[in-house]
C-alpha cells in the first residue's frame, strides 16, 4: 500500500462509535510517529485536543482555526492557552451566558469572589472550544 508522506483527511470520524472513534486515533498517532505527517479537518474539539497533544513524532501538532474557509489563528495548543486562557469563568443571567478566560484558575477564583451574586457561576479549566468561540464569536452549528 502506498505510504505518503502527507495525509489529508476531511471529517473522517463523523458518525463512528466511540471504540471505532478511539481505534482511529491510535492509527492516526502510529502513522504520524512514523514521520507521516497528519492535516485533519473536524468539528470534534476534543477530537483536535487530544490528538495535537498526543502527535506520535514527539512534537505537539499545530492547530489551525477557520471561520468561512479562512485561517484566523495557526499556533500549538499550549500557544493557544497561554494567549486566551488557561481558565475560564462561566457566568449566567437570565438568558446570557458570559464567558471571561483568565491565566489560571486561581484568577479566575479571586474574579469570582469578587461578584456579589454567585448564582449560575462556574470556573473550569478553558479548552479548544471556548478558544474557537472566543475567537469566531460563535459556536459551529
């Protein structure tokens, strides 16, 4: 079977199973080990997390964000983190829902000790997700 040296792959675990999903990665990782180099579209975040932290080859793989075809950001995931947040606060009023990223939890912590009302408030650890909305204004639908 041929062995390219770049392999392009458009949304390729849509609709799989979880175990299928999983068994997929391990293939895409073993090739990228064995120096193929891996350009993955998906609307997956976890998906794009997992796998740029876990390339085979020893180095983190580069991600790309685009809204209507065009790259807005190309970085390292920690890149990614370490400009926009590694914490993000969750707040919630009526309807709207706010989002504020802070370097650590534990500004995010002291931000939220500081609101005098609490209700409907959360502080986690950002992800990919939270960086591509901040980033494009709005969730992929």
């Amino acid at each position: 079977m041929h062995e390219p040296t770049i392999l392009f792959l458009d949304e390729p675990t849509v609709g799989l199973n979880t175990q299928t999903r999983r068994r997929f990665w391990e293939i895409i990782q073993n090739l990228n080990h064995n120096g193929m180099t891996i350009l993955l579209t998906t609307h997956y975040m976890e998906e794009v997390e997992f796998l740029c932290n876990r390339s085979g080859n020893g180095k983190p793989g580069r991600i790309g964000i685009m809204e209507t075809g065009k790259l807005i950001e190309l970085r390292l995931l920690r890149d990614f983190r370490e400009r926009y947040g590694k914490a993000i606060a969750v707040t919630q009023k009526g309807d709207r829902i706010d989002y504020q990223f802070f370097a650590d939890s534990d500004a995010a912590n002291f931000y939220l000790e500081s609101l005098a009302d609490k209700t409907g408030v959360m502080v986690r650890n950002s992800n990919l997700e939270d960086i591509f909305v901040r980033l494009t204004g709005h969730q992929l639908n």
